[in-house]
C-alpha cells in the first residue's frame, strides 16, 4: 500500500534547514511560532523588538522573517529596510493586527512578501512562508512540495484546491486549514487540545466543541458516500487514514 504523502521539510537548494526569524513582542506568539516552524525542520531565532530583529539579522542570517507590524521600539516596516540593506533577499512575510487596506498596502509597497492578519492560525502561516520562500527560489526543488496526499485525497496549498477521487471538493477557510492539519499528520491521532491550538488563531479562547462541529462538517464532504477517512478514537482525538485503512 502507498504511504500516505504529506509536505516536505523545509530545506534550502543546499540542503540545510531554512532558517526563519521571528519577530514579535508578545513571548506567546513567538514561542508558539518558534515550535512550529522548528517542528518543521526550520532553524529558528526569535526577537522581541526592531532593533534587536535588526542585530538578529545581521548574526543569524534568516532566508525569511515572520515579522509584527507594530512593534514596542521601530515600526515593522523600519525593520524591514533595515533588514533589506544588508540582505536583499530575505523573504518578508508581515503579521499584523491592521486590516485596513490602507496599512496592507503600506506594507506590500514597502516591500513585504506577503502578510497574514491576526488572528490567523499556524497552517496559514506555515503555508504563505512555503509560499514566499518557494517564489523566491529559496527552497529545495520538489515538484509536489505544495501538495499534500493521503490515500485518494488529495490537498494543492497553494491552489487552495481538495479533491477526492480526483472530484473538487469546496471547503470554507476555516475547514481547509482543519483539513490541511490532518493531512500533515497522517494516521497520527491529534487531540481536541492540538486541534484548536493549530488550526484556529492563537489567542482563540473557544471550546472543544467547535472542533467537533468542524468534523462534522469536514465528514459531510470528504467522506459522504466513500469509505470514511476521518476517525473518531474515543478519549483521544481524531485521525486521518487512507480510506479502507484498518
């Protein structure tokens, strides 16, 4: 049997981990960021203002850098091109609390890759970095890098496109990211805990509910008339396998 297929560590063209900064001044985002990012076979460094993303930039040398707009010392877009005069290249993805036209803007002209707004969740981070660094000819060649495949389903990151059986199926924003965290960790049973602290924002202070009902939704559409991929293992959580998988 094929095994199930997921995204591939994030590596440079040379085969070293890419190495991301992270720069915000709330030690919760950073930490959680860091986790995730090293869990994706990132090396990471954080820093909890401009001046010191700036030092950061200079020692550490990052291919991208996740970086908050409003920051307690420099505005993000200071660091920005303080960071760009040394380094060029470096990808830039923005998290911002603004989401005013005018401020999304205002970052993009300055030269940011691309930006996320808070709240966001953890799989839209990670996917618009694979983004950014892949546009930039930063990572490693893969021709399904932005894919993710278990069994007949089938996820395109970048596309924002699912299918099953080679039939699109349409999912909101909030069910493709569930999806998405499942997909990553094939048959691996993720509790309700992880679930709510991957896919939903950060600071989210829902219940466990929630995740439920998002299930229930996903089970309506990817397993409805075809063997069930989605799992319930009782006091535990939920797993993703292909489906016929014992």
């Amino acid at each position: 049997m094929e095994e199930p297929r997921t995204t591939s560590p994030l590596r440079r063209p040379d085969g070293e981990p890419v190495r991301i900064l992270v720069v915000d001044d709330e030690p919760d985002v950073t930490d959680v960021l860091a986790s995730a990012l090293t869990a994706e076979g990132c090396q990471v460094r954080t820093a909890a203002d401009g001046a010191a993303a700036v030092t950061a930039g200079l020692e550490f040398r990052p291919d991208a850098v996740v970086l908050d707009r409003m920051l307690p010392d420099l505005d993000g877009v200071e660091v920005l091109r303080a960071l760009r005069r040394d380094a060029p290249r470096v990808g830039v993805l923005f998290l911002t609390a603004r989401d005013a036209v005018e401020d999304r803007i205002a970052g993009i002209t300055a030269g940011g890759d691309d930006y996320v707004t808070k709240p966001y969740s953890l799989e839209e981070v990670l996917a618009r970095l694979r983004g950014l660094l892949r546009r930039a000819g930063m990572l490693a060649d893969s021709d399904w890098a932005h894919r993710l495949t278990v069994g007949d389903l089938g996820m395109d990151e970048e596309a924002r496109e699912v299918t099953r059986g080679g039939v699109v199926i349409g999912l909101s924003r909030t069910e493709f990211e569930l999806l998405r965290f499942l997909m990553r960790n094939p048959r691996r049973v993720l509790s309700k805990a992880q679930i709510l602290d991957r896919v939903w924002a950060y600071d989210f202070g829902g219940q466990a509910h929630v995740v439920e009902l998002y299930i229930s939704y996903l089970r309506k559409k990817i397993d409805a008339g075809r063997p069930p991929m989605i799992h319930t293992v009782r006091g535990l959580g939920y797993v993703l396998k292909p489906g016929g998988s014992p």
